[in-house]
C-alpha cells in the first residue's frame, strides 16, 4: 500500500515539474544573454533575459545571427537509427545571418534535455536525419541555411529544451522549451 502511494506522489511530483518546467526563468551560464540585441518592439518573437523561448520564435544575437526553431515533429526513428529509441522529436531550425561577417555552421552547438535529463541527437539516414550535413559550410552575409536536427525522446510526451548556441565562443546562448 505505501509502495502505490509513494509511486502516485512522485508521478503527481513529476507531472508539476512539467507543467512549471518553461517558462521560468534559467539559472544556466549564456541563457541570460537571451535578448540581446532584439529590438525593442519585436513583440512576441523577444524574451527577455533569463526566459526561454517558445518553439516557432526567432532569436536574433547581437553578432546579427537569427535563429528560428519550428515546432517539434514526433516520429519513429527507423531500425537502422542511432541511439536507438522508442520515438523522436524533430526540428526545422533556420540560421539568418544578418551580420557583416561570414557566419561558420560548424561553430552551432545544439544540446537537448527532456524533462531535465540530456537526451542524444538522433542520426537516422533512411529519414533524412543525418544532423548539420553542411558543417563546413559559411553562411555569408544576408543569406540562410535551413537545418534539420532529431533528438531521442522519450515514448510518452515530455517538455523538452534546446539550446543553441552559435559558437563555442559566443557567451550567449538561446533556449526553446515547449511540449514534445
């Protein structure tokens, strides 16, 4: 009896965590860099500092890279995917450079958690998830590079964050945190 009644507390313990787990502020290093450089009135596309943002907002950094990440598409990774997993999340993210210098794709660094766990990338070739392909690509000035990135989640839905990070330099980095 107290073995079910300790299951249901941490099941109800993990459901609030979810529903409290975006939104609220970040206490990682580079998350309180979000914002800078965004226009004043950039209306729901901006968060100010220390908040995430919603999948589907652009994030523009003060170097003039914006970054946009499209809502999480679930899927089943195929037999040949590696990490193998029960299902996967994937995201369009779109890479603007609006700066004066050429931006480098192989300094992007995307990491993934759900539900505050780490979660791996998903490579899986058959379905056209092979991650950032063009790493040794330069983005110039006034140009975009469309990227596909999938990450192994777990079978029932979970809140999952991304950050992104536009190089290993850049102190600031950009968190998306939504449903998945």
């Amino acid at each position: 009896m107290a073995l079910a009644r300790t299951c249901k507390i941490m099941f109800t313990t993990g459901l609030l965590s979810l529903a409290v787990a975006c939104g609220v502020p970040s206490a990682q290093d580079g998350t309180a860099a979000m914002g800078a450089g965004s226009p004043a009135g950039a209306g729901a596309s901006a968060s100010q500092a220390g908040n995430d943002l919603k999948f589907g907002a652009d994030h523009r950094f003060a170097s003039g890279l914006t970054i946009s990440v499209g809502s999480p598409k679930s899927f089943q990774p195929s037999v040949s995917a590696y990490p193998r997993s029960p299902r996967g999340a994937a995201f369009d993210v779109e890479l603007t450079n609006d700066g004066a210098t050429t931006y480098k794709l192989s300094g992007l660094t995307v990491t993934a958690t759900s539900s505050g766990a780490p979660v791996k990338q998903v490579v899986d070739t058959t379905q056209g998830f092979t991650g950032i392909a063009d790493a040794g690509k330069d983005v110039p000035p006034g140009r975009s590079v469309h990227v596909t990135l999938a990450f192994a989640v777990p079978q029932e839905p979970a809140q999952l964050r991304l950050q992104i990070r536009p190089s290993a330099t850049e102190p600031a980095a950009v968190t998306y945190c939504g449903p998945a």
